[in-house]
C-alpha cells in the first residue's frame, strides 16, 4: 500500500511540472542556444579522467578541462563511430598540424640489383689470317691482365713466309724504281696486316731485314683475356678466333625491370653504383633499355654505362644500382600522415571544428616525403601530419571508453538456490 501512494506522488509532482512549462507566461525570458552549461571537467591528457569540479589531474598535474553541454563530446563524437574531438587547446597542447591532399608528381629511389658485363664495343678478337701450328704461348690464360702489343703466343706459317719474302724484296730495290718499290712494299704491308701482323712487327721485320721463323700473336689493346682458344702444338685453320680481349676501363651493369616500369628510365639518367662489402661507389649513366623480354621472369634489361677506374668492376659482378626516377603525377599527402599497421594504413581526416575521422586509405609509390594515395581520400582533403600519433591515442581511448567495462562474469555459486546449498531439509 505504501509503494502505490509513492507512486502516485511521484505521477502527481511530473504532472505539476508539466503543465507550469506549458502554460508559464511568454513575457518569462527563456534560455537562448547560445547559453552553455559545463557538463564536467576532464584531464587534457587522459579524458578517461573526468571530475564535476576544477581542478587539476593527479597522474599529469595540469589543469583539468570544461566539457560543455554543447560540446561534441557529448553529441557529435557519440553518433559517429571513428571519430574524435580534440578542441583547439589541446591541438596546441599536442602539436597538431595538418595539410591538404594535393595532386603531385615527383621522383623516387629506384634500387636494382644490377649484374657487370662487358661493353661489347670494347671486345676485341684475335683471329687468324693463315693457318698454321701453334709453338708456344705465354702468360695466355683466361682473365690475364694484357697491355698492347703484348706478345701472347708465337706460331709458323708457310704462307707467311712468302709475303715477308716479297716485303723484303720490295724495300731492297734500286732507287731508280723508288715509286715502284714503294707501291709493292705497301702492297705487301696491307697482306701481312691482312694475315694478322701488327704493324710494330712489320716495322721490325723492315728494320731487321731478316726474316723471323715465328710469327708473334699479340694482344690488339690494354685489357684482359676474356676466352682462349690455342694451345701449344696446336694446329689452325684461317678464321678461327684464338683470343677474345676486353678493354675494361668502360663496362656495362645490367639490372632487370618489369616491362611496365620501362616508361621511367631514360637515356642519361644518372645512377649511383655500390660494390658490397667494400662501399665503394661508382657513377652510371643509363644508356638504353632492351628490347628482349626475359621469357621467365617477364623483365626487361635496363643497361647503364660506367667508367671503371683501377678495374674494380670485373664481369658478371653484383653490384647495387641507385637512380631517381620520375613519379606519376597522382594524388598525395605527407609521409608522416600515414600510420601503417602493416595490414592496412590510415589517416585522420580533419573535419573542422575539432573532428578528426579515422579514414583507411591505400597507398602506392613512395618519393622523398610523400607518398601516393589511389584510393581513401580526396583532392583537398586536410588530414593530420604532425601529432598524428596523439591523435591516434585520442581514437583509441575513445574506443575503449565507448565500449564501457567488461561484463561481468556471473558466479554460478550466487544463484544456488539453498536447497542445492544444502540448505533446504
């Protein structure tokens, strides 16, 4: 009986309440949109911590803030998940900057792992004119350091024998037939250049007057024996390529690409070349990209041109290419903008007056500070570059207030009724 007349005074004093709003007079002046009312104070640094007076916060010391009954806090931040507020004390307070999405374009660091050839322009062939037998060799073996005209090996051929005959005969002629005689030792010159003589031999055998019983091999150039086809003993046939050697001053590194990265590099383009394990560096310069797809691994093969100074770059190397390549123009923010959980990337997206949303975005190619992004936001969206961190405590704090204290877990034994306590006789 007691509980239905509380009731009913409770019903009773609503009632009262009711009609005096309804009818009070409208001369009464009534509270304006613009009139706030602090709902509570909370720590700037941990809103988790919140007190219905001033004061200041135990863990940090600092001035507790006024949450408004307007503030977002309270409406905004609630109805919209991924979503938090910071007001403009606090950005100051954490550092928060912000910047436009903006369309850019740019250059980025390519790096390559690149393999040393030789400059196939720089390969010369030793080839024999004449056939013959093979005498002796010297200091001849494959990757042998030669300088030019260095004597290689020596071997006889009868068909050389002639033509140095008839070049002695041409330069031993009377000096009434000089024109004549000077007409035949040419003659007989280009010959023995045609079989393979150099002209220091040629010379020599004009010197000497005598002819020699070997003819000498020779290297064509400063460079190192890259094949080798003679041996002692061994007997040839014209045309056969007895030595392959190549000037390495200059050589060419080679690095694959995938075919639709070859828009990028372009003739000139300069490149930084580093040997591993001893740091050195070298400067490239791209030459040209092939035309031959790799029918496996579906690449192209990217040539770079580099002086090669002491030889510290021997064939078939591995060595590190570095190069800037042009971007494409795309839509970008600041490096710094982006935090990356590994399995997806994200950005807080200022929405003005102290909203930040939290927006997944999806990123591409990375130049200098910036970093593309295909899909997430738009042109001229603002997002958060500096304190982005904060901003994501703030986020996850949030969260975690949002989603209110564990369920409690229910102890079974509470709800033993007395009889199964042993209670109930």
């Amino acid at each position: 009986m007691k509980r239905i007349l509380q009731a009913g005074l409770v019903v009773a004093v609503g009632m009262a309440f009711y009609l005096l709003g309804r009818y009070q007079s409208p001369s009464k002046p009534v509270a304006t949109a613009t009139t706030r009312h602090i709902l509570y104070y909370e720590d700037p640094m941990h809103p988790q911590y919140r007190s219905d007076k001033p004061g200041t916060a135990p863990d940090c010391g600092m001035e507790l803030v006024p949450v408004y009954s307007d503030s977002i806090k309270a409406s905004f931040a609630a109805a919209m998940p991924g979503t938090v507020t910071i007001d403009a004390e606090r950005q100051q307070l954490y550092g928060i900057r912000v910047a436009k999405a903006v369309k850019t374009s740019g250059s980025r660091n390519v790096r390559l792992l690149g393999n040393v050839s030789v400059d196939e322009t720089r390969v010369y062939r030793v080839v024999a004119g004449a056939e013959g037998w093979v005498r002796e060799t010297y200091g001849d073996s494959v990757g042998t350091q030669v300088s030019k005209n260095q004597k290689l090996a020596i071997y006889y051929s009868p068909e050389f024998v002639a033509l140095q005959t008839g070049y002695l005969s041409a330069t031993k002629r009377t000096t009434s037939a000089v024109e004549e005689s000077v007409r035949g030792t040419q003659n007989f010159a280009d010959r023995l250049r045609n079989l393979g003589m150099t002209d220091d031999q040629i010379k020599r055998l004009g010197d000497s007057k005598r002819i020699p019983d070997n003819i000498e091999i020779s290297s064509p150039v400063d460079g190192f024996i890259i094949s080798r086809n003679i041996a002692p003993g061994l007997r040839f046939d014209r045309g056969i390529e007895l030595y392959r050697v190549a000037d390495l001053s200059h050589v060419w590194v080679l690095a694959d690409i995938f075919e639709d990265e070859a828009q990028y590099f372009h003739p000139g383009a300069v490149a930084r070349i580093t040997i591993p394990n001893s740091g050195k560096m070298l400067t490239a310069k791209v030459s040209d990209v092939l035309p031959q797809v790799d029918p496996t691994t579906r690449t192209l093969k990217l040539r770079l041109e580099v002086d090669n100074p002491g030889f510290a770059l021997r064939p078939d190397m591995f060595v590190d290419v570095e190069l800037s390549v042009p971007a494409p123009r795309g839509l970008s923010v600041p490096v710094d903008a982006v935090l990356d959980a590994g399995d997806r990337k994200r950005v807080f997206v200022d929405l003005g007056d102290g909203h930040f949303e939290t927006r997944e975005v999806v990123t591409a190619e990375r130049y200098g500070d910036r970093v593309q992004i295909v899909k997430g936001l738009k042109e001229g969206e603002s997002v958060v570059v500096s304190g982005t961190f904060l901003v994501d405590s703030e986020s996850r704090l949030k969260s975690v207030a949002n989603a209110g204290p564990p369920p409690e877990r229910v102890n079974s034994e509470s709800h033993m009724s007395a009889k199964d306590m042993g209670g109930g006789q």
